[in-house]
C-alpha cells in the first residue's frame, strides 16, 4: 500500500510539472518550475534581475541579483522579491521555512526569465 502510495505521489508530481525539493542547499532549480516543499507550500521562481558585475569586466559598484518569487500556500497566492547582494543575502521567513538566495550561474546581466539559469537556495525549517 505505502510503495502505491508513494509511485501515486510521485506521478502526480511529474505530470503536474512539479519537483518536490528537499530541506538545506538546492543548487540546480530553474525559473517557471513549480517546486513542492510540503503538500500546503510550493514556490515557483518567475524571473530574475540580475546586476552583478560580470567577470573580467570593471564595475565602479557591483550589484546584486533578485529572484522574484510567488509562494503558493493552501492556495493563498504571494509574490515576493529574494535577493542577494555582494556582502550578504537576506533570508525571506515564510511559514514555518526560511528561504535564501545563494547563488545564480552565469551572470544574466538585467531582467530575464531565461531557463538556462542555475539557482542555487538555501530552505530551512524554523
């Protein structure tokens, strides 16, 4: 019964284009996913502002990058900003869980929703 329940749970979420993601540091999710933290909460990461200053290039101020997010919790719908800036990132504390942003590979230079980009979080519970 536990192993029907468990393939039902996991076709469920491979045909909703849905991941369930696990507790501490995810380094490989992408935008437009939608990502399962517990049956009530899921986020999905819609588009990042990256102004960061790319390698080899000279920048009189570095910036930082800023996903921008909307958690899903029992339905009840919230966008959010995630940032991080060359000295330190800003955990977003939401539920029961703290989400931060760690780091995006490569370098995207402006607004974009580009798929190719590698996020990498931090998820904690409280």
């Amino acid at each position: 019964m536990k192993t029907k329940l468990c393939v039902l749970l996991t076709m469920t979420l491979f045909l909703s284009g849905c991941e369930k993601i696990k507790m501490g540091i995810s380094d490989n999710l992408h935008m437009g996913i939608k990502y399962v933290v517990t049956s009530d909460l899921s986020f999905t990461i819609n588009s990042l502002n990256d102004s960061r200053c790319p390698p080899g290039a000279r920048c009189a101020i570095a910036g930082g990058v800023h996903i921008f997010i909307t958690f899903n919790q029992s339905n009840n719908l919230v966008d959010t900003v995630l940032y991080q800036d060359p000295n330190s990132s800003h955990p977003i504390h939401f539920g029961e869980y703290a989400f931060s942003l760690l780091d995006v590979a490569p370098i995207s230079m402006g607004t974009t929703t580009s798929k190719d980009l590698t996020i990498k979080m931090n998820i904690t519970k409280n």
